[in-house]
C-alpha cells in the first residue's frame, strides 16, 4: 500500500470524523463533503472508475447539497444551548467502539487469507452498460421506479400543510 | 497487511463513525448524515471485494455499489423531507423531543 492511500485515508477518516463531531451543522456538512470525496478517491484507487464518478455526481454533487438544504430550512446552523450529543451518547459511543472492535478483530484474523494484489480487472464502462442492460435489467427497472417513488413521496411529504387543508 | 485487508479496515472505522454519529447526535439531520457515511462504507466494502475477489469481470460487486447509491440517494430525499415536514410541524429537529406518536 502506497502512501497515497494512505493520505485518501486519512481525509475519507478525518472527513467522516469531524463530520460527526463538529458542533455547527453546515460545517459537518462541509466536512461529510470532504469525507464523501475521499471515499470516491478510495473507489477511483480500486480501479471503479464508474463507481467512483457515480459517487462524485451523486454524492458531493445531489446529496451534500440536499443535507445543506435542509439545514438551512430546518435552523439546523445554531447551536443548540443543551449540546448536540444526546444523553446516552456514551451507550452509542459505546456500541460504536464495540463494532468497530469486532469488525477489525474479523478482519485482521482474516488477513493471511484473504487474496493478495490482483491484477487489474479489465472492465470498462462499456462492459457496464452491457452487464446494466442485460443481466441487471430487472434490479435497473426497480431502481427506476423506486427512485421516482421515492422523490415523488419527498415531494408530497415536505409539501405545506396549508394547501392540502385547504383542498379537503 | 494485505491491501484488501486495509481497505476493510478503513470501511470498519467509518462505518463505527458513522454509527457513533447516528446513535449520539442530537440532530434529525446528523442522524441522516451519519447513516450515509455508513451505507457509504459498507460501498467500499463492496468494490473492494469486488476489485480483489475471483472474478472482477463478472462485475456483481461493482453493481451492488451502484444500485446502493441509487438506493441511498432516494433514502437521502425521502429522509431529509421527512425532517423537513417534522421541523415545520413540531418546530424542532431534536430527535430527543420528538417521543409522541400523535401529532
């Protein structure tokens, strides 16, 4: 492993980390951005290239910006006086620390075998598209459909009060 | 360490952030940004298995991570309307105060 992944690392990390930490929303906004940038550089180094600019397009560019939104629309940029970690927040922190206990005790046991450097899969855009109208069509469609569902229920569910009151 | 192993190292420590976050902020909004950071890094698990697994050209885990991010952006939408619709209705995004069932 070489010190650039070292570095996508670290800010992937830190991102996420100052993200859950910082006390002023749009700050762990900015942050998750940074954090969300990482993990796309991340998958660019594990040779998904589309993966990759999929989570550039989707996630720093629609997500990150619908959370901004939604801060701005809720107040969430002051601070409350009461802190932002709630009452158990050391039962969660926790439970945190014990997954992550688990997960890299499974992991690091199961280093020595897991495969070691590979070649470079030799995959291209065009083997996905292929793959996306062929074998996947059925969980594409469904993924059509749901993502129109979906941003018709947000619509209709962060729509006023007022105006349906008024119709019925 | 083999690099497969240290990109699941990595994937565990942000999805425990993201975990931490969403068990212990107080915020509606963080509790969202805490579930995308772990849904983000159960992705990177994926197109990590998938870049040192058997057979890449087969592409099953690239496929997994793209359907997932679609699937994460519309819970990104949905989650974050709902929020919306809860600050307008009870005037606040504390997940502390919002324990009534019945508007």
């Amino acid at each position: 492993m070489g010190l650039v992944f070292y570095v996508i690392s670290f800010f992937a990390v830190g991102g996420a980390l100052a993200a859950v930490l910082l006390k002023n929303l749009v700050h762990a906004a900015l942050a998750l951005t940074i954090a969300f940038f990482g993990l796309a550089l991340l998958f660019l180094r594990l040779d998904a290239q589309f993966a990759g600019f999929s989570q550039i397009l989707v996630y720093v560019g629609a997500v990150a910006i619908l959370v901004v939104f939604a801060i701005l629309l809720t107040k969430g940029s002051e601070v409350p006086k009461q802190g932002v970690f709630s009452k158990s927040w050391f039962t969660g922190l926790a439970i945190a620390a014990g997954v992550f206990a688990v997960l890299a005790w499974a992991v690091l046991r199961a280093a020595p075998s897991l495969p070691n450097e590979t070649a470079t899969p030799a995959v291209n855009v065009n083997d996905i598209g292929n793959a996306l109208m062929g074998r996947y069509v059925l969980p594409l469609e469904i993924i059509a459909v749901l993502l129109t569902v979906a941003l018709l229920g947000a619509v209709i569910v962060a729509m006023h009060e007022k105006e349906r009151a008024g119709q019925s | 360490m083999t690099p497969l192993a240290s990109y699941l190292i990595v994937a565990a420590l942000i999805f425990a952030i993201g975990l931490a976050g969403a068990l212990t902020r107080r915020n509606a909004i963080m509790v969202l940004i805490g579930i995308e950071l772990m849904l983000n890094a159960a992705n990177l698990n994926l197109i990590a298995f998938w870049r040192y697994g058997p057979h890449p050209e087969l592409l099953s885990g690239m496929m997994f991570a793209i359907f997932s991010i679609a699937v994460a952006a519309a819970e990104a939408a949905v989650g974050l309307g709902l929020v919306i619709s809860i600050y307008r209705h009870a005037k606040t995004s504390d997940v502390e105060e919002m324990n009534r069932m019945k508007g």
